[in-house]
C-alpha cells in the first residue's frame, strides 16, 4: 500500500481527483465523505467534460441535510485518484456548495473498489 496525504481545512479531508473523458480531463479537490455512499461531481465539472447529467435516465436517491433529493447518476470513463484509475465509474450529478474550487464528494463507492485504510489523526490514506 502507498500512503498518501490529504488537503486538511476547517477539520475537513480533501482529496485531488481527476476525471477523464476521451476529450478533456477534469482535475478538482473532492471532499472525502465518509457518510456518502456515492461519489458526487458538480455540474460544473461535468459540463467541463461534455457530460450533461440532465439527460440521465438513471436518478439516486440522496439524503442530504434538506432532506430526500433525486440526482442523475451518469458515468465518467475514467477516475483517477490515490494512484488508482477506475474506469466506467458511476458518479451523481448534483450542485456543491463549498465553493468553486471544490468539484465533488468522494463518496464510498471509490474506496469499496480497492483496499484502503484511512487514518484521520495524520490526516492520511493508504492505498
């Protein structure tokens, strides 16, 4: 296993991910989330993409803190993140309010597809 750092802010783990499509790459900082059980990418980033999630004809159900919401899950061809690239992996399309330079939530569907250890004390993960 590799260790890797994370960004630390205001108590929150942040993560650089990037998100690839045969014609562009989207790099952003994603939030890691321990209590998401999906990987959640602004519309911004996938408009950067060419990816429309309005058009998906697959909707998730989310909890959030305003309660129940249906988001479009749609597929970007690959993720790369932590030394790891998943291709065809499933994200949900949805606004995120921490800001601009924020892309996204890393939910748990990254780190159920390979082995990691997650250690909050030295605000690292091993992958």
């Amino acid at each position: 296993m590799k260790r890797y750092r994370l960004v630390v802010n205001r108590e929150l783990f942040f993560a650089r991910a990037a998100l690839k499509t045969k014609e562009s790459v989207a790099v952003r900082l994603f939030l890691i989330d321990t209590g998401s059980s999906y990987t959640i990418v602004s519309w911004e980033a996938l408009a950067s993409l060419g990816i429309d999630p309005a058009v998906s004809l697959v909707r998730r159900s989310i909890m959030t803190a305003n309660g129940l919401i249906h988001a479009p899950e749609v597929t970007v061809e690959e993720l790369h993140c932590f030394g790891q690239v998943i291709k065809q992996f499933p994200v949900v399309g949805h606004s995120i309010p921490l800001g601009s330079s924020v892309g996204g939530v890393l939910g748990m569907n990254f780190p159920r597809r390979c082995a990691t250890n997650l250690n909050f004390t030295d605000a690292t993960i091993e992958v």
